[in-house]
C-alpha cells in the first residue's frame, strides 16, 4: 500500500499531516477521523458505527487504538479512533497486545446473542461482521448464557427483516432517519433488549429503505428479492454498469450468475450516487431476468396466421429488405432507454428528416431548450456531489423525490450545511456525526419548494408553495424581476404587488454563497422551464457559484436534445424555426395519418405509453410493415412484422447521458443470450459501420457536442493497451465444473469477449489488485479485497481509487461531463408560446393537468420487477376537496379527462394538500393527455366495478396476444386496402 | 555382500507372509467408516434435509465440482433446489464435507461408480440423498440455530431465551 496519499487532487485535502502509526510514518490528509485514516492507508482496522458518509458516533467501540503522548509513553491510553481526529506527530498503535485484547472482548461481547445461522443468513460470504469477527480474531464462542432473541417483522416486498442477528451499531435508524429523513423506522427498549424496526409491521416508507441491506454490517435487513434467487456473493459474475432508470446516471454494479441477474449494488461514483441508490435502482432490475424477454428474431406470418421464428441470418435478410425498398419511405423511432450508439446507427440508416425520437414533442421540446442552454449559456448542470455543498436551493415543480430520487437525497444533505457550518464554527468537524447534530437542532438551510403538490421534501423546506402552475409562472416572474433588478441595480423601494414569497426566496438566494436552482421537464410547462432558465442565468451572473439542475425523465433522454440540435444547427433559419423542428412521437403519428409509409423502425419504445390507444392503432395499420427492435415483448412489439430482439443493459456495452451532461459507459456484465444482439450490432451491415469504433467515431464527428465520446470508441483497443484483461468472476468463483455438467459433462469454453476487457471468467486480474496495475485499475466491480469479503471493504482503499482518477482510463469510472463549463456567452432565452397562451385560444372550460409522478410506477424497464411493481399506487386522478366541491365530484367518482383525439377514464380521490383548479394525474397518463383537458362525470362509485378504464373504443384490430404461441394478428396491408 | 544376502533373506520372508492385495472385484478389500468415497447428503434425526444449500461445499471444491441453488421452502428452511457433484471431476478430497456446517454432505466409503459413459457420472440430488443421517447421529441444525422455522420459532431452539416484548417498560 501506498505511504503517502497525495493522490487527491482536491484543493482542501492537499493539507496533509504525518503521524505515525505502529512505527511507520505515514502522511494523511487533514481533518479526518484517525479511522478514516488508517483505512485509507489500507490498515485492518475492524469498526461497525462509522460510515463514510455518515460519520463517527462512536457507539460500537470497536476501532479502539492505543495512543501515546509521546515517543517516551510506554503506557499509552486507549481511544476511539472514529471520534479522534487525526493530529501532527500522533503516535498511536494497532498492532499493541492491549488495544488488540481490547477489541477481541469487545466483538466477544458483541457476539453473545449472534443466532447460530451463517449458513441461512444472506449476508453470508458478504458481511462485515464474519470479516470484522476474524479480523479481531475472536475465534471461539465462551458464552455458555443464553441467547435473548427478537421477533421479526414484515418489511415490506423489498427487506427481510432477522432482529436476532443485530449487534446495535445504529446504523440502521442514523442513515434511515438521520440521512434519508424517513420516519418509520426507529429504535425501541434499552440496554440489549434494543429493537430496530417499525412500530409495526408494513411496508418502509422510504425511496431509500434498499440501501439498508448494504448499511447493515450484518445480516438484519437484507435484500429479498436477491433472497429469491440467491447466490453468494464470490459466484457472482460482475461488471459495472450505468442505471437505466432515472436520468441521474448513478453507478451500479450488476451481478449475474448462470444467465440471470441476481442483484444490484452500488457502485461508488464521488460525483453522482456515493455510497446509496434509490430502491428503483437497487431493485429495478428483473426485466432482465423476464419471462417476455425476446430470445429470438420473430416474423409475422400473415398467411399462415402464425408467428415465424426466423434464423438471425434470415432476420438480417428480411431487415434490409424492408429497409432498402428503392420506393420506400423508411422512418425509424429513437429510444430514451437505449444506448446512444443505437440511436446513431438508426439515425445513420434513415437519415435526418426520418428519425423521430421516442418521446412526446412536448418533452422533446423541453430537452431541446435545455441542452441550447447548456451549451450556449453559462449554466451548466452540477454534479450532485456539488449540489450537497450548496446552502440556499430552490425547486421548481419538480417532484425530484420520485423523477429522480438520488438527488432528493442530495438536497436533503445540502440543507444540513447551515448546521455544519455552524459547528464548524465552535470547531467541530463535520464528521462528528451525533455533536454536529446537537449543535444544529432543527437549523436547516434555506429550502424553497414551488410545487403543484406537497412532496415528501416539504419536510426539511423552509417554505414550500403550494400553487397551480399559471400561479407558479407569475411568482417566477416575480422572482425573475426582482433579480434582473438587482443585476441593473434599479432598486426600487418595496414594491407592494410583489409577494412576500417571491421576495423572501430572492432574498435567501442572494444572500447564500452557493444558491442552487432544482427544475426539472416533469411539468411539461415549456414556460415554466424557460423562466427557472432566465432565473438561473440572472442569478449566475450575480454570483458565479450559482448551482442548476434539471431533471429529465428517462436514463438517456437528454442526448435526444441533442440529436435536435444538430438539426437545427444546420438549418437555414436557426431559432426562429425551432418548434417546428421538434420530431416528437405526436409528430409521428401525424405524418404517419398524411402520408404513405413503408417501413416503421421502432427501437425499444413502447408507443402505448406515450400516445393514444385508438389513435396509435389506427396510424400503426397504415404502415406496411414494422419492425421493432426491443428487449421485451411490448403491446408495440406485438403489431410488429419483424420483432429483432435486443440485448438488455446487463448484456451491452454503450454510451449514456445523464441529465448532468455526464457521458458515462456502461460495460456489460454478462454476454447476450440466444439471438440477441445489441441494436446496432442488428443494424451495422446496412449502415456499413460494421465495429464499434467506427460507428462511436461516426457519432461524435456527426453530433459535435457528442465529440468527446470518441474516447470511448478506444475500448476496442483496451486489449493493446493493457497487458492484462480483468476477470468478470471472482477468485473464488464455484462450480465452474458442475453448473453445466447436467446438460453436458464436457465443460464448454467460457465465451471469449474479444472487444472488451473484462473476461467472462476469472482469468484475468482480480479486482482488489486492479489499483496495482495501471492502467485498468479504473474497472472496480468486484469489491473484494484480502480479508475484507463484504462491500463495506470499499470504503478502504479509497486513496489509491483517487490516485487512478488521473489516469487517462479514469474516464471510464468518471465519464465526460460535455457541457462547456467556461463559456460566458449570455443568450437570451428562446421563447415559446406559452402552454397558458395557448389555452386561451380554447375554450375556457379546459382544466390544467399536472403529473403526479411515483418511483415505482414512471420507469418503464423498473415496472417489470414484481417487487417495485407492487409498491406502485393505484392509478388515480387527484382533485383539491375544494374543487371537487365546486365540481360536485366526491371521492370514488369516475371521470373522463379528453382532448382532441385522446381520451381517459379515471377514479377521483381528494387531495388536501395539492393546488386548487388542478388534477394530478399518473405521469404514463399525463404524457398521453398533454396539459389541457376537458372532463365529463362519467359515474359515481357504485355504477363502476372497474377503478380505471380506457374508455377509448376498441379498434377493429387486435393487437396481438402477449404470447409467441399465439399468431400475429394485425391484418396484413393487402387486407385492409 | 552381507547386505545382498540380508535383502534376499528379506524378499524370501515375504513368500509366507499373508498378501495385503485380494482378489477384486471377487472379494472386497475393507474400507474403513471414513473412507472418503461416493458423496451422499444426509437427512437429520427427524428425516428433514440437512442440507440448506450454503454453498460452502462447493466454495470448498479445489475442482469445483459442486453446484448447489438454493431455495427457501414454504415452513422457512433453506433447501437445495438443485445439487450436483460431477464425479468425473471429483477426487475425493474432502474438503466438501469438512466445510459442511450442518453435517450434510459426507463422504461413504463406497468407491465403485466406474462408468461407461460420462455423462453418468454426473449426481444430482435425488441421487445423493440418503433416507438416514450418515456418520453423525443427533445433529440437527435448525434445533441450533437462531432461525425461525415452522414448528420451531423464535427462542425454541437451544441456548435461547423467549423473545423480548419490546413494548415492556420493566429494565
């Protein structure tokens, strides 16, 4: 291990100090706990209670180390190591009989009620306290007592919950409570009788209660899904990889073990998730493992009534046959949920005008406004990292707890920095968890929600507005003159029309050192988005520190926005035309209704989720043929003529965006199964870029802004690069000999990767010795290090795992963030009809829609994981008492909400705390229904037996049974001409 | 010299000394009750699988011969929803049943599973299993252990206290 850590280029940390421990001199860095210090060092130093990102209590006793006054004190005295700060010249030992005899006595009496049950306990193999147990070498049992035990209680579908197993360390209720702000769990009895769970039993309540499986040192709370298909941890195959939920880009490790996905963990990224995901990430995970995964390419068989399964050869043929058509009017469908390279391959093979992206113009719209900002302005998307050291932040209409949770939890860090800054006043330094908290009581920084709905961050605001949308515009607007007043420095005197909202949030921002702007395009309020924009700006300009982020609402939606700008960049009249460029699906749909065409290519979009049934149906029977490519047996994929099935993200490698701006890559842990194929692997004999460098190259030298992901087309020269390739599996990997021997004793060769360099075996380099060897040391899957088996051994090391970041590779652990962060150009920003305006033109009795958006239910991929799927709410459409009053509507009532050409039936609940004048709608509903509806009563409670209904007309086709035995049975062209 | 005399008076004592080799297959040499031989899993005293599909044994497996899928049962217990020992690799070390920590999988002292065909060679679970507990008598894991299972909950198994009320105010 290294002496000295020098390797963080972090401006603070720079400050080192020596000290010595066990007579070796070493040099960390300032202002941490000496724990901290020696893990980083790489020193066995056994604890429980510390958290990197929790900080020290000191509860567990365990870290004790002796100290000595000086080089003359034999004697020494023992201290806690988390709760003592490292000092210049401190001389402590691990290695001495007394502190070792201390924490062998200390982890025997910790063990006294420990149930008799590793083989049975999931945590087995990864868990902190079998590695901490041997590290303090308490070997044998000598409590001959009794053991007290627990009951244990029902969690919920995602949590087992085994009292008996707890060794009160507390970290549990600290990251549950304290961290995450949940309410439900909590700490009962005293002395050894203390209990770690609900008041009852039920369901967590927290977005984050996944991570417990992880926080838990040991087996209390642990992963159930994973329970249900169970591996231990040294026979999962790993990789890492990039979440394909939320549009954060958090860094998760897959593992796999024979063919399947087993679990998620996270995977440390400094500037995105830390050490926690949100349960969606954790859990979201079993489309892949789905029972309506496409195994092979499929043809409908329009004589024969039945569905083909085609060879990929044959597959192939039939693709380019459809596409190259020399009469043929060939329009292909872009994904959100997709890797970018897939999206280029098809924009490559139809061209501009013919690629629509899998979205509403609405929200294509809104993405196209933001990436023009961020390349244009001054503003730029922070990391969430930097959003927890903001202190004022405003949120505007955007329900990040469930469009992007990750960052909900950031912002419940950063308004504890008001606390920390005033101990740190009275000298106490922000890991000292338990006096940091003493010292700040309720003090929290300034915190202004503008929402159409109370959200579960109204908790920690300091002022949270309640308001319907038209409302919000004109308390932003408010804002936005009250701060372009202070930029020209016309102050005036206190303006009576402006609200003492609008002024007490300028206020706050203004006097913060780091004020931070949270928006998001959940609204689809193009108006709205543009004046959090023109806040933004104003504010940036006022102070540079200022903070944005806006969340979009899918993995890799943002690029899309690009894709959009590298149209309009070219076209003859730049801006004035802009909305009209928007090639959303409604779009689509459109040209599909005027004019013939051929050939229909969807790439993994479920056109169902964004568009009217009715309608879709009708626009889909005038395509001749379909073709889809996707990884599930979709109501899409079901009118499809061809279906070519897709790999899944644990199956390919590929580019993302997140909604930083952060191009990250995402290996594959596992290789494809039967006939899959990545999309662009179907695609590249037709647009002849047949490697994936050449197709990354063609992408970054066609969309300028995606330049830098040119780097990423080097994996296919990782080989030349790195003398070694690193193993997928760990060294403990087992029975490789048997696992397969049922089907056929010979063992097969493991499937040789030949563009990546990670191997599916574990040949290669392990893990924990991936940061000896540069230049690979950047891949870390495996958390695995020499007597720290659990994941919780990544918090050691976490020097050396800087020191790679300068390395040339480290942009394949950190990715590109490509937004020029620099630029001080200043453009006004675009201006769209407002939706308000545009409403005005209608009739007056139109109602404003607002989403109601929910983690468990708004990601498409997260739904197909039975466990998240059954924590999705009912479908409903909500309505303030008061309105409902007004509209003689009660709870139960069914409604119909309907536009133009799209229509929904809906059952009413009443809701006190959202806006008046407003209904809050499933987000899947609201993107099909845009923001202006009619509504008519269709019954009261008792006429319905159905919660929730389409009300829209069955068409005369059938879309296709949700099973390959039954036939394909949309009508073939000749039919229906 | 007088040491070649000594080895031919040696060598020729041998001819009235009883062989140590018979005559296989027609008589069977003695294989001692822990001859380490053809695998087996064992059932507890009361006739329940020992096994709880840990997956020490084939953690253990110097040749990794050994595949264990565990699954849970619907009274609680961990069960081996599949387990399989390629013999064809397996060389009898061992190690599978000293790491076993509920006496499951032992070793027996039966060595004759030649095969014509490899594939045979390869043992799932329904041929390991035994109707009986094997060398070790009264081991019953679940009766140890902390984990609830139907018929045996929390604070029935040995060494255990009943379970806290953790509503109780007393100290």
């Amino acid at each position: 291990m290294s002496k000295s850590n020098t390797g963080s280029n972090n401006v603070e940390s720079v400050a080192t100090l020596s000290l010595t421990i066990d007579n070796q001199i070493y040099d960390v860095d300032k202002g941490q706990n000496l724990l901290q210090a020696c893990l980083s060092l790489g020193l066995n130093l056994p604890y429980f209670c510390w958290h990197p990102s929790m900080g020290s209590v000191g509860s567990c006793r365990q870290c004790a180390v002796m100290q000595y006054q000086n080089s003359e004190d034999i004697r020494g005295r023992l201290v806690m190591s988390c709760m003592t700060p490292v000092s210049e010249g401190m001389i402590v030992s691990l290695q001495d009989d007394k502190s070792q005899q201390f924490r062998e006595t200390n982890i025997a009496a910790i063990m006294t009620n420990h149930p008799h049950d590793c083989p049975v306990c999931e945590e087995g193999g990864n868990c902190h306290l079998q590695d901490m147990t041997l590290m303090s070498k308490h070997i044998n049992r000598r409590y001959p007592g009794k053991k007290r035990t627990h009951l244990n209680q029902f969690l919920g579908p995602l949590l087992n919950h085994e009292m008996n197993r707890c060794i009160s360390c507390y970290r549990c209720v600290r990251f549950y409570r304290d961290y995450c702000g949940g309410s439900d769990l909590n700490v009962f009895g005293s002395k050894s009788h203390l209990y770690f769970g609900r008041a009852e039993s039920g369901v967590l309540e927290s977005p984050f209660s996944g991570n417990l499986a992880e926080v838990c040192p040991t087996g209390v709370f642990t992963d159930k899904p994973f329970s249900h298909h169970y591996s231990r941890k040294w026979d999962l195959q790993t990789a890492p990889v990039v979440c394909p939920h939320c549009s954060l880009g958090c860094n998760l490790t897959l593992g796999e073990r024979s063919g399947s996905i087993r679990r998620v963990t996270n995977r440390q990224h400094n500037d995105i998730n830390g050490h926690f995901l949100c349960n969606t990430g954790l859990f979201g995970y079993e489309h892949v493992n789905h029972s309506e995964r496409l195994e092979w390419p499929l043809k409908r068989n329009n004589e024969r009534k039945t569905t083909d399964i085609l060879t990929s050869e044959q597959a192939q043929a039939l693709l380019s046959e459809y596409c190259n058509k020399p009469t043929g009017n060939c329009i292909a469908v872009g994904s959100v949920r997709t890797h970018i390279e897939n999206n280029g391959a098809l924009l490559k093979l139809v061209g501009e005008a013919q690629f629509y992206l899998g979205i509403n113009d609405s929200h294509a719209q809104l993405l196209n406004l933001l990436c023009k900002t961020y390349n244009d302005t001054s503003l730029s998307p922070m990391s969430l990292t930097e959003i927890e050291t903001c202190d004022a932040t405003l949120i505007i209409n955007e329900d990040i707890t469930h469009t992007a949770p990750r960052l909900a939890l950031s912002v419940r860090q950063m308004s504890r920095n008001a606390g920390l800054k005033q101990a740190a006043k009275l000298g106490v330094q922000h890991w000292q968890d338990g006096a940091v908290r003493n010292i700040a009581q309720t003090t929290l920084s300034p915190l202004h929600i503008v929402e159409s709905q109370a959200s579960e961050l109204t908790s920690i605001a300091t002022q949270s507005m309640v308001l319907h949308p038209t409302e919000q515009i004109v308390l932003l607007e408010e804002i936005a003159s009250l701060l372009d007043e202070k930029l020209l420095g016309t102050h005036q005197s206190p303006d009576e029309s402006v609200s003492n909202e609008a002024k007490s949030i300028v206020d706050d921002l203004l006097s913060a050192q780091r004020p931070l702007l949270l928006t998001g395009v959940q609204s689809r309020d193009i108006e709205l988005l543009s004046l959090s924009i023109q806040i933004a700006n104003t504010l940036k300009q006022l102070n540079p520190n200022t903070g944005f982020y806006a969340a979009t609402q899918a993995a890799n939606d943002l690029h899309l926005g690009l894709l959009l700008n590298g149209e309009s960049n070219k076209g003859p009249n730049d801006g004035a035309s802009d909305g009209s460029r928007v090639q959303g699906l409604d779009s689509l749909v459109e040209r599909l209704n005027t004019e013939s065409v051929e050939t229909l290519i969807i790439l993994e979009t479920d056109l169902y989720r964004y568009l009217d049934n009715t309608q879709l149906d009708n626009a889909l029977n005038k395509v001749k043929q379909i073709i889809v490519i996707d990884q599930l047996l979709t109501k899409t994929a079901s009118m499809a003529d061809l279906i070519l099935p897709a790999t899944s993200f644990s199956e390919s490698y590929g580019c993302s965006l997140s909604s930083e701006g952060r191009l990250q890559f995402s290996f594959a842990t596992m290789s494809p199964i039967k006939d899959r194929l990545a999309p662009w692997q179907w695609l590249s004999t037709l647009i002849a870029l047949p490697s994936y460098g050449e197709l990354v190259r063609w992408i970054s030298a066609k969309l300028t802004l995606l330049k830098k992901m040119e780097s990423f087309a080097e994996l296919t020269r990782f080989n030349e690069l790195s003398p070694f390739r690193i193993a997928r599996q760990t060294v403990r990997d087992s029975s490789r000999t048997a696992i397969h021997a049922v089907d056929d004793v010979k063992e097969s060769q493991p499937i040789i990767d030949l563009m990546a360099p990670i191997n599916n075996s574990m040949e290669g380099v392990a893990g924990f010795r991936q940061t000896l060897v540069q230049p690979i040391s950047v891949l870390p899957a495996n958390r695995w290090s020499p007597k720290w088996n659990s994941d919780q051994g990544e918090s050691r090391g976490q020097a050396s795992h800087d020191q790679a970041t300068d390395s040339l590779w480290s942009i394949w652990n950190k990715g590109i963030k490509i937004f020029p962060t620099s630029s001080s150009m200043k453009i006004t920003v675009p201006c769209y009809p407002s939706a308000q305006s545009l409403a005005s033109e209608h009739d007056n009795d139109k109602i404003r829609l607002g989403a109601s958006a929910n983690l468990y239910a708004d990601f498409e991929l997260a739904q197909y994981s039975t466990a998240l799927a059954s924590l999705a709410p009912e479908m409903r459409a909500s309505i303030h008492p008061e309105t409902a009053k007004k509209w003689q509507l009660a709870e139960g009532d069914t409604i119909s909400l309907y536009t133009a050409n799209t229509q929904v039936g809906l059952t009413c609940i009443l809701n006190s705390s959202q806006a008046k004048e407003l209904i809050l709608i499933p987000s899947e509903y609201f993107s099909r229904l845009g923001t202006w509806v009619k509504w008519t009563r269709l019954s009261t409670p008792e006429l319905t037996s159905e919660p929730q209904q389409e009300l829209a007309p069955q068409s005369s086709t059938e879309p296709m049974q949700e099973q390959l035995q039954t036939p394909l049975q949309r009508p073939s062209h000749e039919e229906k001409t | 010299m007088l040491s070649q005399i000594r080895t031919l008076i040696t060598i020729l004592k041998h001819t009235f000394t009883r062989a140590d080799t018979v005559e296989y297959p027609e008589q069977k040499p003695y294989l001692s009750p822990r001859y380490r031989g053809r695998i087996v899993l064992t059932r507890d005293p009361d006739g329940e699988e020992r096994c709880v599909a840990c997956n020490l044994c084939s953690v253990a497996c110097p040749v990794d011969c050994i595949s264990v899928v565990k699954t849970e049962k619907p009274d609680g217990r961990w069960e081996a929803e599949s387990f399989t020992v390629n013999f064809s690799r397996c060389i009898m070390c061992g190690f599978c049943e000293e790491a076993c920590p509920t006496h499951a999988i032992q070793l027996t002292p039966d060595v004759e599973m030649a095969e014509y065909d490899r594939q045979n060679l390869v043992y799932e679970k329904q041929h390991l299993l035994i109707s009986g507990p094997g060398k070790y008598h009264n081991y019953n894991f679940y009766k140890v252990s902390g984990k609830a299972i139907d018929g045996k909950e929390k604070g029935d198994a040995q060494n255990e206290l009943a379970p806290i009320n953790v509503r109780s105010l007393l100290p």
